[in-house]
C-alpha cells in the first residue's frame, strides 16, 4: 500500500511542482505538452493507477495464481469505480489484495489529483497559476477557492465513509460476524458505496443482506451522496426546506430524485412477482429502493439480476448510461445533462430561442457541451456493443446490458462478465476505463480557451423537418 501511495503522489508530485529556474523552451515543450490540457494529465495519472494496481494484484493479492489479463480487469475496475469483476473478490483475493483494491477504490473515487494538491498545500507548496488551473479543471472547483474546494471534498468524503462504516459495521455484527471481521467488511463495504465502486466481500455482494433493511438502506444513502457533489451534499438540507440554493445544485438534486423515484417505481412495477417475487412486503420495497440507487452507477446487488424481466433490461440501460452528478463519483452522462437535453427538448417544441431556469439564461455552450458528450458516449457505446458482438458468443441483451454497465462504471451484470474470453476482457477494461474518464476529458477539451475572432459570418437555416 505504502508503495501504491508513494508511487501516485511522486509522479503528481513530478507533474505539479514547477520547472527548475533556468529550465530554455525546448525543455518546457513536453511539459506544456502534458500541462496545457488537465485532459492529458488524467488520462496518464489514471493510466499510472491502473497499470501500479494491475502489477500490486499479481504477486501478492491472489489466493492462489492471478492471470495478469484478470489483474488488469480487477484494478482497472477498481481504480475506475466500477465493480465488474471476474474473479470473487471474497474468495479468490487475500486480505492484502483487499487492502489493495479498496487504496484503489478510494484513489480512484477522490481523483488522484485532488489527494495530491491537498498534499502540496500541506507541505507549504505553492501552486503556480497554471497547475491552480489545471487542477480547478480536473476537480470541477473554482480556481478562487481550490484549496478550500479539495478540502470540502476530503472531508465530506471521510465524514460520510466514517459515519456509513459505523452503521454498516453494527449491521453486520448483529449478522453473527465476529468484531473484526464486521469492522472490516463495514469499511470496505461503505468505501465501495460512496465511491460508486460497487465492490463487495460477499460472493454473492449483498444478496445475504436482502433482508436487513439497515445495510441496504445505508448503502443506498452512501451511493447517492457519493453521486453528488460535495458542495451538493451539503445543500440537501436547505434545498428540502425549500430555500434558495444554486441552479446548479437545484438541478443535479432535481433530477436525481426523478430518476430515483422512477427507477424504484418500474422494479416494483415490473419485479413485483420477478425477482422481488420471494420477498415480503417490506423487503420488496427495501430492495426495489436499493436497485434504483444503485443503477446510478453503484454495482451492488441484493437480488438475482439474471433473471429481470424484458421492460426491466430497458430500464435499466437508460438509468445507467444517465448515471450520477457533475464533482462526484458516479460515472454517466451525468444529470445536469439530461437536464440541459430536457429543457432543449421543451425549448425547442416550445420555439422559445434560449433556455431559463429560474430566470436565468443557460450559456449556449452549455448546451452544446451537453449534445456533444452524449453523442460521444453513444457512439463509444455503439462501437463497444459491435465489437463486443462480433468477438463474444453471450446473448446481445446481456452484451447490451455489459457494455452499458462499464461504460458508465455501474458494475452490474446479468451474466455476461463471467463468460468474456481474454479479448472480451480487454474491451471492457477500455470501456471502463473510457467511461471514467471520458466525458470528464471531453467537457475539458471543449473548455479550453477559445480563440477570439472578430470575423462574423451569413447565418444559414437548415431544414430538419
């Protein structure tokens, strides 16, 4: 773990800390290269984190020989908050590769990045204004008030895993586990759940727990709370009793409780006498509830999923691919697109020229920024799901279901994971990996500076129907 750590922070140690004093323009070229783009910097921090978990996994994590393509799966999945797995994280992993994909996890979950400007700020190390820059847009912070930013999410962060691992860990201890083991398996467990992870240490993830609505429940609370934003989180409360909080907020809250309600509507409508059939009442609803939360890219499951209904695997796809919120774990097209694609929708039916939320007018780049990443991640999906089709012989609802799932690090299958051969394997670890960082990349390509030009052009109209 102590080398993981150390490996991480000295590479953004190596990335962050400016040039020396002296340093001519040839060698300032590969730098501004990396530096100029946060997008660079992700994808080759991210990059590092899978490829020192994948090699941390192999000697020292497995029960017994680990195939280094399955190494890469799980780290990948790990370190990209994911939780399809291909080997049983309780029975095929020691402790230590426990301790390894929850570093990962957790890693994965905060943004690399963020863990090491907190740690240069600590160290007295001053950002220039450029890394300040750069990490205000790998975080989603303002560039005024980053530290104070990170730090939110830090503290947020620990604060909600703390207080869930209590919970979880009194749960569990009431199940029979011994002290030790209910400790552990309520931090690994309330880890994954915030970070959107979706892994367990159960074989069967949460399936035993079906009936005990204080882990479902508490789960579900960990998995909403890690889809939002910090800053979001901690607007629930005054956004409930009705004040004024930001459109931004308002929105993310907005939207995810229309996509709850309606995810946990359609499991009851549809799995009522399905896969909730065995199920009391209570528990029906308890795990409907867990179901909706967590196709907002969690993972976790507490009932069989391979055997949903036809309307529920069309459900199911759509919830995912929307996934969480901007500034939290979750993967997705995120909400506030949706919402933005929404108000598009209405606009345009409507013939209004501009969209306005609480008389506010929505920046027209917003919305072509929100147009662009969703037609990206279709079309990412569209190539995944072919090529997946054209190399795997699983039937194409599960492929579907597969490709939606790691796209948007949900974790969830219906059986397909199980039965990927190595070439399969290597498509989902780059879909996973695209799906974590992809929008996230986009949105900050889209957001580079623009170049101003004084040259104005004939407007042309265009039929479209």
């Amino acid at each position: 773990m102590l080398l993981l750590d150390g490996a991480v922070l000295l590479f953004n140690l190596f990335i962050l800390v400016s040039l020396p004093p002296g340093a001519n323009a040839d060698e300032e070229q590969w730098w501004l290269f990396l530096l100029r783009q946060p997008a660079r910097v992700l994808v080759t921090t991210f990059f590092l984190l899978c490829l020192a978990g994948s090699l941390l996994l192999l000697p020292l994590a497995g029960t017994g020989n680990i195939a280094p393509i399955d190494a890469a799966f799980t780290a990948v999945s790990a370190v990209c908050v994911t939780g399809l797995v291909v080997l049983d994280t309780a029975k095929d992993f020691t402790t230590t590769g426990h301790v390894f994909i929850l570093v990962l996890i957790q890693l994965g979950g905060l943004g690399i990045m963020s863990i090491t400007t907190i740690a240069l700020h600590v160290l007295g190390r001053r950002l220039s204004l450029r890394h300040e820059r750069l990490v205000a847009g790998m975080t989603a912070s303002s560039h005024h008030d980053l530290i104070e930013s990170l730090a939110l999410i830090l503290k947020c962060t620990f604060l909600f895993e703390g207080a869930g691992a209590l919970l979880l860990s009194a749960a569990f201890l009431f199940e029979g586990k011994t002290l030790g083991s209910a400790l552990w398996e309520g931090v690994f467990t309330a880890v994954s759940a915030f970070c959107n992870a979706g892994f367990g240490l159960q074989s069967n993830n949460l399936i035993a727990y079906q009936h005990n609505p204080v882990v479902l429940h508490t789960v579900a609370a960990l998995i909403i709370l890690g889809g939002l934003a910090p800053a979001t989180s901690i607007l629930i409360p005054r956004w409930l009793s009705g004040k004024t909080v930001p459109i931004a907020a308002r929105i993310a809250l907005t939207i995810t409780v229309g996509l709850l309600a309606t995810g946990f509507f359609f499991l009851l409508a549809f799995e009522w006498h399905g896969v909730l059939g065995g199920l009391s009442f209570g528990d029906k609803l308890h795990n409907a509830w867990l179901q909706s939360v967590t196709l907002r890219t969690a993972g976790f499951n507490s009932v069989e999923l391979g055997g949903v209904a036809a309307p529920t695997l069309l459900i199911m796809p759509a919830l995912m691919f929307i996934g969480g919120s901007p500034g939290g774990t979750a993967g997705g097209i995120k909400t506030t697109t949706l919402a933005i694609l929404v108000l598009t929708f209405w606009a345009g039916i409507s013939d209004k020229k501009y969209l306005v939320v609480q008389h506010r007018r929505i920046h027209p780049g917003t919305v072509f920024r929100a147009v662009t990443v969703t037609m990206a991640g279709l079309l990412v999906w569209f190539v995944v799901v072919l090529m997946l089709a054209i190399t795997q012989r699983i039937s194409a609802p599960a492929l579907i279901f597969e490709a939606t799932s790691a796209l948007a690090t949900v974790g969830l299958t219906i059986g397909a994971t199980p039965m990927l051969d190595e070439i399969g394997k290597v498509i989902i670890i780059l879909t996973m990996f695209i799906g974590r960082i992809g929008p996230v990349t986009l949105f900050m390509l889209l957001n580079d500076e623009e170049e101003v030009s004084g040259a104005r052009y004939p407007v042309e109209r265009i039929a479209i129907t």
